[in-house]
C-alpha cells in the first residue's frame, strides 16, 4: 500500500519539478493548503495525540484492499512520504495485526505516538531536507522560517515545542519498541530520488519475502 494523501495542490510545473516529480498528475496534501495556522497546528496535534481521524480510515481502506485480494497482514507494507510517511507509520502502529513492513521516507512520527503493533520500520531521509532534518542546525533556521514561518509562529505563540527532526522519530520508535532501520541520503532534499525508492524496494521486497 503507499499511502498518497486526499487534497490536490493544483501544483504548477516548477512546484513539480522542485520535488523531482515532473510528469506526476498533481502534487496532494492532507489539509488544504490555504488552512489558518491555528487550523494547522490543532492537525498537527490531533494527529499527536492519536485522534486525527484518517489514520482509522487509512486502516478501513488497507483492510478492504486486503480483503479483495485476499491476503494478510504478513504481506502488507506500508510506503508513505512527507505527511504519508507519518500516518503510514500510524496506521502500521495502530493496526489489529503486525505488518510485514513500514517505510517512512521523509517523513516524522510526532510525539506520543503509540505504538499497538511494533513492524520493521525503514525511516528515510535527506541530509538537506528543509523539512525534518535541517531544522535543528542554527545556520538553516532561516530556511526553514521562509517556507513555514506562518506554522512555526503557530506554535510558538502556543508555546508548543514539538520536535519533528528525523532523529527525534527514530528515537521515539525506537523507544517504543519498534525494530528502525534508518537510511541518510547525502545531498538530498525532501523528495524521492532513484537511490531512495531502490532503498525502499530493496527493505519491502526484503522483509514479504521472510
């Protein structure tokens, strides 16, 4: 299963083409992107505290794809990027039965993520990602201020402090029992590279064939 997120950005070509993603129909979120700050950091902590909605209906929808082709939960892997990367981890977290596999390619798990079933989990991501890597060196705050300032103000109004860098995830997954493998791609943004996607199929393929 990889999970892609519901709302289409209308993305322009440039937009597609600063992820490495010419060609793809549109670009997809799982808000609108046009949300209030307020509105986006309440997401932000629903999906924390494990209440945002999707992750129990990305479940419903995995089981009923299961259920057409007949198979189980020892031959799920569930694949996600960015935001899909983190309710994919979610979803795999919170499911009845242990998947095969879980990949969350640059991507975040947030704080007081639960952690019902523990499957193998591949955490990638690009040492020059401005999303959940770069933030916590001083030198590329202002980077990161330029494209999330509205949402960062958000949170610091609210006097909320939730650490997304990439090693925060692993060490919450790990701290939750769950079995990390962790891949950094150097001179990667956030986005999906040939190199990356071989990684992905390599642990997926991997872990459905024990």
């Amino acid at each position: 299963i990889v999970v892609r997120a519901p709302i289409g950005m209308n993305a322009t070509e440039e937009q597609k083409r600063s992820r490495n993603l010419l060609g793809a129909d549109d670009l997809y979120t799982w808000y609108s992107v046009g949300e209030s700050p307020r509105r986006q950091v309440g997401l932000f902590l629903r999906h924390a505290f494990n209440r945002l909605t999707v992750v129990k209906k990305l479940n419903h929808f995995i089981d009923a794809q299961m259920k057409k082709r007949n198979v189980t939960d020892e031959n799920l892997a569930i694949v996600g990027f960015s935001m899909g990367g983190a309710m994919g981890v979610q979803a795999a977290l919170r499911r009845k039965h242990k998947c095969a596999a879980v990949v969350c390619h640059s991507g975040t798990v947030l704080p007081f993520t639960k952690a019902k079933r523990k499957p193998d989990t591949l955490m990638i991501m690009g040492d020059q990602d401005e999303l959940f890597y770069l933030p916590s060196k001083k030198t590329t705050r202002k980077k990161l201020a330029r494209k999330t300032s509205r949402i960062l103000k958000a949170f610091d109004k609210a006097g909320m402090k939730l650490k997304l860098h990439h090693e925060k995830s692993v060490k919450r997954l790990k701290k939750a029992g769950v079995a990390v493998t962790e891949k950094i791609f150097p001179d990667q943004d956030h986005r999906i590279t040939e190199d990356s996607w071989r990684e992905v199929t390599s642990f997926v393929t991997n872990k459905l064939k024990r």
